[in-house]
C-alpha cells in the first residue's frame, strides 16, 4: 500500500471537524453473512436510542423481493470503531420491515424478549462464548499452513501451539484480538485450536442480549481484518473431512442462582430441562453440526443427550472445581461455531428459567 493512502487512512478526523462516521452493521440472509455499511453523522453518539435508524436494499441480500425490497435497520449497540479510530463507531443493528415487523432472519429480536423477561431479568444470565474458526488460503479453500492439496502431520502439536510449523496465522489473531478490547468487546482470551490454521477467541462474561451483540461485533472484526491479510474466514463446524477436530463455539452459562451457594443442585436441574429438549436446540445450534458432532473428536454424538464431570465428550460439560465448590456454570458443547448467538443463549435461557416441563 503505497505510504500516501496509509497517510490518508489514518486520518484523525477529530483533529478538523465534529463528524464522524458509524459503520451500520447486520445480519444477511443467510444468517451467518455480515452486511454492512457507513453514513456520516454530525456528532459524536454514544447511545444507540440518539442514532438514526436507516435502510437497505433486502433484495441484495435474499431478506426481501425486489419489488418491496426495503428493510429498515434498528441501531442496539455501539462499539468503537478500531479501523477508522477517532470517534468513529461500529453500530450492530437489528432489521425491521417498513412497518416496524421484525424480518425473518432477524434473531435479535426474540431474543430480547425473552432476556427482558422479569424472570430472566432476575437470574442475569452471564455467558461465556467460545468462537472457534479456521482460516483459509484465498484461491484453493485449504487451511492456511496446510501443503496445497495436501495434509500436514497429525494432530497432536498444534493446540495451543508455537513455531513456524505449528501456529498458522498469529498476526491475523492477535490483531483481532487488540482490536476486540479497543471496540469494548468483552474478549477474555483468544488460543491456538486442534487443527492447524484453526483458532478460538472467547467473549464473556457477559450478561444477556449483550453477550449475542459483542459476538457478532467480533465476527465483523474479524472479517475485516482477514480482508485486509487476504486470508479467508470461515465458520463451517467441519471444514475438513476426516480424522481433524471441527469447529464448535462451547456456550458457558450461569444464573444467579446457580453461582449462589446451593448452586449445583440448579445447575442438574436447568440440565435435565436442557436434555428434555435436546432435538429443539439440536436443530436451532447451527447448520452442519450432524458433520462434527459424531461422538468422536471430542463431541457427543448429535442423537445422544449425555453430561458429566470435566467429560469433554459430553453434550453438557461440569467443570471439576464446579461440583468441589457446589457452585457456579456449565458449558454446552454442541452449539456448532455458525451458530447465531441470539439463538443459542436466549433459547438456554429460555429453557433453563422459563420453561416448564
């Protein structure tokens, strides 16, 4: 990039003038696609309430015929913008009909239902999200690091690993990583995963709707930043076939009650309710999932509902010093890593506190 365009991109507006620019961001049609585009404002804003809201062309995005193609975008959350810098913001927004009916692919909204439910209110629901992704090189689809049409050594090095031939893609993590903290995003670690060129950041504690907004600000992050290294996202839960780990994105929860003393009997509880509807959040955990969750690679298998004790081939995992202190959260590992945040936690929350056998 030549030294005149850096220049240009790191201008600090603020030195000039009171405008700054949000960066509209949304979810598209196919629920995992993130949209997104930028309107100059006059001010800086820091309440989502106080930003205007803004349209789109749903046609473009398989959200909405041609001939009634616009959708209305609702800001709910703020982030600073890490690219731009300044007071330049990132906005995650929800999408409405002209109407003010939400979309279809607009999984925000139940969600905000249910986790502004007196009941759910009271419990504050915190969630650990565990993202993991793999990164792929642009042309060929193939993880990066990996031969071209080949396969590195097995499994066994690469986890949480470090050297030129274990640990694919450092600079696009700890990237992210920085620019995750800088947006406000309560990102709480990132680490090297199973298989070569595969990742993990995790999000949390975080309470509520929260925990669905800071996620999907994360995953824009880092669309952005494997833009900018040429280097391909992807979030499919089995990206390569075969005897290599898939990508899930492990939900840790906990309710009030469960990290009060007594806890542990809550937390058996909300898991029997959890195993009751285990083909409902099955089929709402992300799509492909049947391709990783095969009872091998530490996964349960999709048609068995099974917990225990640090077990990591369990649907429903306890940590060890849960059950010594009688207190505290579980982790459900079948969410797969393209899951819909909004879905996963508000549908635990549902069924854990507001749903009665």
């Amino acid at each position: 990039m030549s030294l005149l365009l850096t220049d240009l991109l790191n201008l600090n507006l603020s030195d000039y003038n009171e405008k700054i620019i949000a960066e509209y961001i949304w979810i598209g049609g196919s629920g995992i696609d993130i949209r997104s585009k930028a309107k100059t404002l006059p001010a800086p804003v820091s309440d989502p309430s106080k930003l205007p809201k803004w349209n789109y062309d749903g046609s473009s995005t398989g959200q909405a015929p041609g001939k009634d193609s616009e959708v209305i975008l609702y800001p709910q959350a703020i982030f600073r913008d890490p690219f731009r810098r300044g007071n330049n913001i990132l906005v995650i927004c929800d999408t409405h009909t002209p109407d003010g009916e939400p979309i279809p692919t607009n999984k925000r909204a139940n969600a905000a239902k249910i986790f502004s439910h007196p009941d759910v209110v009271a419990e504050e629901p915190w969630f650990g999200l565990e993202q993991e992704y793999t990164l792929l090189q642009k042309d060929v689809k193939w993880p990066i690091g990996w031969p071209l049409g080949g396969y590195p050594g097995p499994q066994g090095p690469y986890y949480c690993g470090a050297g030129a031939d274990k640990a694919f893609g450092r600079d696009i993590v700890d990237s992210h990583y920085k620019a995750c903290l800088y947006a406000g995003i309560d990102i709480s670690g990132i680490n090297g995963e199973v298989m070569p060129g595969q990742w993990e950041f995790q999000v949390g504690p975080t309470v509520g709707i929260s925990a669905g907004d800071q996620l999907w600000a994360a995953r824009y992050i880092l669309e952005r930043i494997t833009e900018i290294a040429g280097v391909v996202l992807s979030f499919d839960p089995k990206p390569i076939e075969g005897d290599w780990n898939g990508a899930g994105a492990h939900t840790n929860y906990s309710t009030k009650s469960m990290r009060s003393d007594g806890g542990y009997e809550v937390i058996k509880k909300a898991i029997e309710k959890l195993g009751l509807r285990h083909k409902e959040h099955i089929a709402a955990y992300g799509d492909g999932n049947e391709r990783r969750l095969t009872g091998r690679h530490e996964t349960a298998d999709i048609h068995r509902f099974i917990w225990g004790v640090a077990n990591r081939g369990a649907s429903i995992r306890v940590g060890r010093d849960r059950e010594k202190d009688g207190k505290g959260y579980f982790e459900d590992r079948r969410p797969a890593s393209n899951m819909d945040p909004y879905v996963v936690t508000s549908m635990i929350a549902e069924t854990t506190i507001l749903w009665k056998p």
